[in-house]
C-alpha cells in the first residue's frame, strides 16, 4: 500500500466491511456462464472504454491498462483462454495502440482464472478490518480450513479516489483508475513467483470495466513489519529477515519480467510469514531501466548519498533498478538489524557486507554470496571453533532431572523475554555460552529448535533439580551441592 495503514476502525472502516461482505456475497452468487460475462465480454464492453471523460484521467487509466498488458507479454501469457475471443489477434510486444481496450479486456481476463474464485469467496468467515491505505482497503479472512487470508480491494474513501473525485468529479472512472491498480498488483503475483513475495490465493471480479468494478484479492496473511521488535529478537532472527531480502532482490534482478524497481522501498510494504519476510504490495514497482545518453544522466540519489553509475552501449543505465533496491535494503533493514549482538568471529564478515552495500561496491549477486557465507558459518558453527579448551569438561551432567521453575536471570538478546534462552549448535557451545555468563550455573535442553536447526538452550543461575524423565541437566561443577 502506498501509506501507512490507518489501524483504528472508525465508522468508515466498519462501512467498508459491510460493503465487501455485501459484495463478496453477489459475487459468489453470480455464476459466470460459458462465453458470457467477464471472460467473453470483457474486450466488447471496452470498446469505449478510453474514449469518453476527461483526457488527463483517460490517459492515466490507459497508461495502467498497457502496464498491465506488457507484463503479460513480457511473460508470453497474452492470451485469451476461450474460444469466443478466437477473434481476437494477438497483438506483437511494443504494440500498444489502436486495440488497448480489446488488450486489456484480454488481460483483465486472463487474471479471472486463480486457484481460488469468486464462489470460495462466500465460504470466508470472520472478515474483520485491517487498514486501509492510499488506494486500497485490508480486511483479514479465514477460510473453511482455518487458513488466515488477507482480502485487497479499492478503498472508495482513500486518497486516491478522493483526490480523483475532486479533480475530475468522475466517481465511476475515478474508481476504475483506483481498480486497475489492483488488478496491476494481481497481474505481477501470478507472474512473479517467489517464498519471498507474498502468496497470491486467488481473486473476484465483480462487475464490468465499464462499471467501475469491485477487484478483490485474496492472499496470504502476513504480519506487518515492527522494527522496533525486531530490534529487541535474537540475532539469528534478525539475519534470517535481511537473508530473506537479499534473496527476494536476487530474484527481483533476475526475473521473468526484467529487473524489477521497488519503487516505494518502506518496511511498512513488507510483512512477516512463519518468520520470513515477504514483499506484500506490489502495486509500484517498475520494469523499466532509466534511459541515458551519457553517463552524467546516470544519477542515483538518496537523501544522504548519490551515486554515478555508467550509461550502458544500449542506453540504459547499468543496473540502476538493481542498485536503488539494494540500498534501500541497506539503509532501511541491514543498517538496524545485521551488525548488533552478531557473533563476534561473524563481524569482520558483517562489517564488509555492511561497507559494501552501503558503498554499492556490491551487486546483489556479490551480496548473496556474502550472505551464504556466513549462514554457512554460523549453521556449521565454524564461527566458534575453539581447540584449546572444551569447557564441557567442567560440566556434571544429571539425566531425568531439571530445574525447578521459578524466576531466572534474563539475557539479551533471548527467544523469552523471561529468560535466558539461546540457540546453540551442540553441548559444547552452549557450555561456552554458560561460562562466559556470570549468573549462569546450569543449562537444559528444550524440544525446540530455530530455522536452522539449532537448538535452543535455558540458561539458568539456579541449581534446585526436580526429577523430569525427559529432561538432562549440565551443572557447573563447582555449583553442585549433594543433597542434605
């Protein structure tokens, strides 16, 4: 979404619930027949489509309409599926005049056959409002399964449609340009594929172009991003999101549609799936690489920095789309999560990458790279390979007990905030991580275990055993006492 959601649910946003259950219902009750309705009328309905109102906000839903249409082609999918369009020729890429309105009906409805329609739509149960942006309203969902799915669709109170009103006095076309950047943002995630986009479910159409209709997506439900949390989680965590972001901007520069620009780079456009960050809005982006004529054309700004890049043989600037990413991945997520409380043999590694992406000295591919490297060390716990002292050694080991619960000592950055709960390789790096904590005196495996596999490890001060037959507790020598 283009702002920040708005989370308190004022009497327009309970309205706005009302309408979209009202509307989801219809949907789900208007059956589509074989070669009538939206797949096969969609290109006669939009015949006029571009050819009444006022010319500026013609132009702007045009310009929406043959953005949708390239993405189409740019993946070879500019088809229409049924044999009522078997009239319609497919148009060559780069062709975008004389037929658009034909074109889009094509690509409008080649956007109506996800795995999930608008007959699943009605099944959704305990729809409540999430926020509501620039242009579009969130409401959450749960299917008949129990999946948690958010629900997109136009906010007709939003800036955009507002502002559009009141500048043009056009609500219908006013809705219709807020529509098709809905359907722009469905277009690019039955295109771009990936575990770090988020997952599009299905989407309803209710309604022609012509009407102004009402585009509802379905999709994954994520948790939005609070970097002051983050701030506050352990480090594997905190690099676990930069790595998911690293690999999402590898496959953004590499993928079926080009090198693709996220045009508004804020953590607020990204959410958090079983704890993997995901890119949710992708309603602005771009596709296209600035054009130059010399390298001075090639100009890369930030609030605080700027960069020359080189005008390339084809007169494109060489991966400006690319570089703008990573920055802003730099200065909006590697900045505050990667380097603090890192693993101290990690931060020479950290330091470079932190440089190097801060510099642009690093491409995204240099970056990935960088990244693996230290996953690799971290999970193969080659970053504390100490031969000269095993202070498991030093350990009493009582199987089929554990500590008595009560308060302990807490530690930061911990996976409970009441404690001191670490993720550790093997014994002997928890022992380490023990004997360099003052408080701790012992430690107890749990059953859980982090993305990578590691396991995580209660610290403790106290030494009170209580038989646990599936417990195993490691007590500093010097700490155990011999029952009275």
């Amino acid at each position: 979404m283009g702002r920040k959601l708005s989370i308190a649910c004022s009497l327009p946003a309970a309205l706005a619930v009302i309408s979209v259950l009202l509307v989801l219902k219809l949907a789900a009750r208007y059956q589509w027949p074989e070669g009538v309705g939206v797949r096969a009328g969609l290109p006669g309905q939009l015949k006029s489509l571009f050819s009444r109102g006022p010319r500026e906000l013609v132009e702007e839903i045009e310009e929406r309409a043959v953005e949708i249409i390239r993405y189409q082609e740019l993946s070879g999918l500019d088809r229409f599926p049924h044999s009522s369009a078997a009239g319609s020729q497919a148009v060559a890429p780069g062709q975008v005049s004389g037929d658009t309105p034909e074109r889009t009906g094509r690509a409008v409805a080649n956007l109506l056959g996800g795995t999930v329609g608008c007959n699943e739509f009605r099944n959704i149960t305990g729809i409540e409002f999430l926020g509501s942006g620039y242009t579009k309203t969130v409401l959450k969902g749960t299917l008949q399964d129990g999946t948690a799915i958010a629900l997109k669709t136009v906010n007709s109170q939003g800036d955009e449609v507002m502002r559009c009103i009141q500048r043009y006095g056009q609500t219908r076309d006013c809705h219709r340009l807020a529509a098709f950047k809905i359907i722009k943002e469905i277009s690019l995630l039955q295109r771009l594929r990936h575990p770090n986009i988020i997952q599009l479910y299905g989407q309803c159409s209710y309604g022609g172009l012509e009407d102004g209709p009402v585009i509802t997506a379905m999709m994954e439900l994520g948790t939005p991003v609070e970097m002051i949390q983050l701030l506050q989680t352990p480090w594997e965590e905190r690099f676990r999101i930069c790595l998911s972001l690293v690999k999402l901007l590898h496959y953004l520069a590499h993928s079926p549609l080009g090198s693709v620009l996220l045009l508004d780079f804020q953590p607020r456009q990204f959410v958090i799936v079983d704890g993997e960050l995901k890119v949710t809005d992708l309603d602005d982006v771009s596709t296209e690489e600035l054009s130059c004529k010399a390298d001075s054309d090639c100009v890369l700004e930030f609030p605080t920095r700027s960069f020359n890049l080189r005008c390339t043989a084809e007169g494109k600037c060489h991966q400006i789309n690319e570089k703008r990413n990573l920055y802003n991945a730099f200065r909006f997520f590697f900045t505050y999560l990667l380097p603090y409380s890192a693993p101290t043999a990690l931060t020479p590694l950290l330091c470079e990458i932190m440089n190097a992406t801060g510099d642009l000295r690093y491409g995204i591919n240099k970056t990935l790279e960088a990244f693996e490297e230290v996953l690799y060390l971290y999970k193969s716990g080659m970053h504390r390979i100490n031969h000269s002292r095993s202070w498991l050694e030093d350990y009493k080991i009582f199987e089929g007990f554990r500590i008595q619960d009560n308060s302990d000592y807490k530690c930061w950055p911990s996976y409970n905030h009441r404690g001191c709960l670490l993720s550790v390789r093997n014994k002997e790096e928890a022992a380490a991580i023990c004997h360099s904590q003052q408080q701790c005196q012992s430690f107890i495996f749990t059953q859980q275990t982090t993305w990578l596999g590691r396991y995580l490890v209660s610290f403790r001060s106290s030494t009170e055993l209580v038989l646990d037959v599936n417990s195993t507790v490691y007590m500093k020598s010097h700490s155990f006492r011999a029952p009275m």
